[in-house]
C-alpha cells in the first residue's frame, strides 16, 4: 500500500509537519476508482463544477476498468492510481462577463486585473492573476499591484509577485489550485514534498531565515539551485548594480543572485514578499522545483527608500513627526541637528536619544538588532529598539536601501515622508516604498513613473527634495492593520511628484 509521505518542514530552528493530501482528493490504494457520474466520481454537467480537461485515457482520472498509466517514476500500478474528484469538491471558477472594481481579481478571467478601473497612482493593492474562484485556494497566493500613471488618475498595472493556477505536478500541492491535491494520474506518490500556503513561519526584518532543501526532496540530488525574487527596491538594485537588498547564505551579494546549496539561509532587510524557487536534480537526471513564497513581516509604519545610481550619490530618508509642521532639518543648519522633529541620519540612528520625545515606547531588540550598523552603533548594544528610528543609512553604497521605522504607531497618525539629494550630481531617480503592518501599501517612483529632476545635492538644507506622502496609521489593540496613504503633488496641482530646490519648508 503506497501512502503520501507527512512532509517535514524545516525553517530555521523551526519544524512543521503537514499532510500534502486535502480529503477525498490524491493518491489512494483504490485499483478501479467510480466511474464519471457516479457517486464519488466527476461529472461535468453537475453545477459548479469545474473540469480541467475531458476525461481521456492516459489523461485526467482513471476510467472503470482501464488499466493505470505506466511508464512515470512516481507511479505504482500494481497498487493505487490517482483518486478522481466529485464536482463538488472542486471549485467554480467564478469568471462573469464583466470586471469589478476593486477587488483585485480577474472577474471577466481576460488575463488582467482590475482592467479598466480607475486608481491613486501609487497605491498597491493584492491582486490575484488566476479565476477568481481559485483565489487562496491550494497552491495560489496573491501577488501585488500598483497603479501607475503620471495625472490625477492612474490605471492598474501587472499584477506580479504571486503564485497563480499551473500544471498540477506531483508535489503535494494543488498547483492547479482547483481544490484537489495532486489529481494526476501520475501521482500515487509524490516526487518532491513542497511547502504550500502557510506552512512556512513569517519571516523577520534583519534575521537569518534558513530553508532546509533536504526537508522537501530526501532523495539522492546532483545539484540544487535556489533563486528570489524580491519586491521593488530589490529589482531596481538588482537591474541597475547587479545586487540585491538581501543576502543568501551570508554571501556578498555583489555577484550572487542564486544559491546552489541543499540548505540555504537568508538575510532580508525589510518587509514584503519573497517568491523562492527551488530547483533539484536527482541522481537520476529528472528536475523537480518547487515555487513558494516567504512572507517578511515588520510591525507598525515602515518606508523603505533606494535609488538607480550609484557613486558619488547620497540620498537620505526623512521622516516627519506627526502633529507638526516645522522645517526639516535643524534651525541651525550645523553639525549637530537640534531638530527632533525630522527623523533621519542625522540624528535618528543608535541611540537616537533625541527621538524620545516622540511619545512611543522603545520595543524589543528583536525588531533591529539584525540591521546594519549605521556610523558604527548598533540598537544591540542599547539592548532595544528606538521608535522612530533610522536602521538603515546607506552613503553612496549601490545595492542598499535606506528605511525607517515605527514599530507602535498610534491609530491616526499622521507621518510625512520626504526623500533629499545631500551630495552628489548624478541625475538620479529614488524609489519610495510604505509599509503597514507588514504588506506594502504604496510604491512611488517606480518605472515607468520615475521621479524627474532630482539631480542637485545641497548638503544641509539645501539640494533637491521629494516630499513624497503623508501616510496616517490604522492600529487596532495596539497591531497596526494598515494605513492611508495621500500623495503628494506640488502646490496648486492634482498630479506630479512634489519636488522642489533649496527649500526646507515642510
């Protein structure tokens, strides 16, 4: 009797044990399985049933009496074949003949999302690229994406980053997220055990994430590859310098895009998405992968900010105060900034004493004791982590994006978000991400809607500035659950990206 393997999931110091198979669905030791339309089989008249493909032989479930499929690896003729689904456990597609608005899916299943809706350029929302009556169901999981357009109204752009409806493949998910778990004649037993939909623990800002390759394919392997993808800022660096905000097995990640170990531990530096692939070859030459994504989850308000060039560019990330409309940077423009209300290199890094007087409490180092040391401090040293803070300051390093943070926002602050040219005089086009409570809300700066004329570095006060957006924290019993972002345009206007010279006004 051939039974789907428990798959051990390994993370870190972390285990997880889960079954591959959902009820009534995969592998079984049943010889002869019911014929179409009886009880227990599939029958394509039933209503809301979804039958991916005619029932043929060598294609789909067994019919009654027909011999098994022969010839695949992973099959066991002499004792199970795939088990057939009745209609009513698989899920309706849900395509209409229209699209709605909002809801990030594929109403009219055209192959676009959102198609035709108005939106905020900037603003991302979770989409879902696959019949909307797949979404989360098996293997799915939604990607992001963001409006784009230079005027007053944008218009939804690809949705990416997520995991959509493919050939199902004998790997203990519903890859073809139909609601039943490897349906395929082939798959008495699964070739390769991939972590699906929660499985896998989030992820921190700063910490050492390590997956385990030996957890999903226990066999004999010639070669594994991992390789990521990350979210904004991670494909602007990697297109312009050939890095990455990220590191993979603790490797400079100047040249190194993908690694080749059976385990791999990985470093990133905010939050978001990561989509992995995991590719193996077995020691008998047949390739298996495994496609998942790792959720990064950071507390509170985040924003992270990058840039496209690199040398002799300096761009740094301001942060205003809620409730107050002073000028940014100090009123003294000297070395030391007295201004406590404009968090940013100068005086927000370790230990931040001046930060205090924004009124929210220090937090567990846990959140930043991973981060870079910026002007050689670190928050582990402090034994906890300031909020606000800057954890990142990045001086003319290309592959590094500056952020700041608030890990315990108050419900309806309001933050004001500003991007300054400090030296250098390389036109440069800076890329601004937020994040609330975990998930990126809004991307600003993003091909094909690039920042233009910043190219003047002024040092203290002076040079370009971007004020970006003012982004107001939603927080229910003290967990931040998401936010408003407003941007921001010049005086006067409805659209465009606000971006003067020499001017510290607010």
């Amino acid at each position: 009797m051939t039974r789907k393997r428990a798959r051990v999931i390994v993370v870190g110091m972390f285990a997880v044990a889960a079954m591959g198979a959902g009820a009534g669905c995969g592998p079984t030791n049943i010889a002869n399985p019911p014929p179409p339309g009886s009880d227990g089989g599939p029958n394509p008249q039933r209503d809301g049933a979804v039958i991916d493909a005619p029932v043929t032989p060598g294609d789909g479930p067994a019919q009654e009496d027909a011999p098994p499929p022969v010839g695949d690896a992973h099959e066991n003729p002499d004792s199970c074949v795939a088990t057939t689904c009745s209609g009513s456990q698989l899920v309706n597609d849900g395509c209409g003949d229209h699209e709605i608005c909002g809801d990030g899916l594929d109403n009219d299943c055209n192959g676009l999302v959102d198609d035709g809706c108005g939106c905020v350029p900037g603003a991302v929302q979770p989409c879902f690229k696959g019949p909307p009556g797949r979404r989360n169901v098996g293997a799915c999981v939604d990607g992001t994406q963001r409006c784009e357009g230079s005027g007053e109204f944008g218009a939804w752009g690809e949705c990416q980053g997520g995991i959509w409806p493919t050939t199902e493949t004998c790997d203990t998910q519903d890859n073809d997220c139909n609601g039943c778990v490897d349906d395929d004649p082939r798959c008495c037993e699964a070739a390769i055990n991939c972590p699906g939909p929660g499985d896998l623990p989030e992820a921190a800002p700063f910490a050492d994430y390590t997956l385990a390759g030996t957890a999903y394919f226990t066999g004999a392997a010639t070669s594994w590859k991992w390789e990521v993808t990350g979210g904004p800022c991670d494909q602007l660096l990697y297109s312009t310098t050939n890095k990455v905000s990220y590191t993979l097995n603790g490797q400079s990640t100047t040249s190194v895009t993908s690694a080749t170990n059976s385990h791999v531990t990985f470093r990133p530096t905010l939050s978001g998405d990561y989509t992995f692939k995991l590719t193996v070859v077995t020691a008998s030459g047949e390739t298996l992968t495994c496609t998942f994504i790792v959720h990064v989850r950071g507390p509170g308000f985040r924003v992270e900010m990058c840039w496209d060039t690199t040398g002799q560019t300096d761009i740094d990330l301001h942060v205003h105060k809620p409730g107050t409309t002073t000028p940014w940077f100090s009123t003294t423009l000297t070395g030391t900034d007295t201004n406590n209300d404009d968090c940013y290199y100068m005086n927000c890094k370790p230990p931040a004493t001046a930060m205090t007087g924004w009124g929210y409490a220090n937090t567990s180092v846990d959140e930043c004791k991973g981060a870079p040391a910026p002007g050689g401090a670190t928050w582990t040293g402090l034994g906890y982590c300031r909020n606000p803070r800057l954890d990142i300051d990045n001086i003319s390093t290309p592959g590094v994006a500056e952020n700041a943070n608030v890990d315990n926002p108050n419900d309806g602050n309001t933050f004001r978000v500003m991007v300054h040219y400090y030296s250098g005089s390389k036109v440069t086009h800076p890329l601004v991400n937020v994040y609330c409570g975990g998930r990126l809300t809004s991307t600003y700066g993003a091909a094909p809607d690039v920042v233009g004329g910043f190219s003047s570095g002024g040092s203290w006060g002076a040079g370009t500035m971007w004020r970006v957006a003012d982004v107001t924290t939603h927080v229910t019993a003290g967990t931040t659950t998401g936010c408003d972002v407003t941007p921001l345009h010049p005086a006067g206007q409805t659209s465009g990206y606000n971006v003067t010279n020499n001017d510290r006004t607010y």
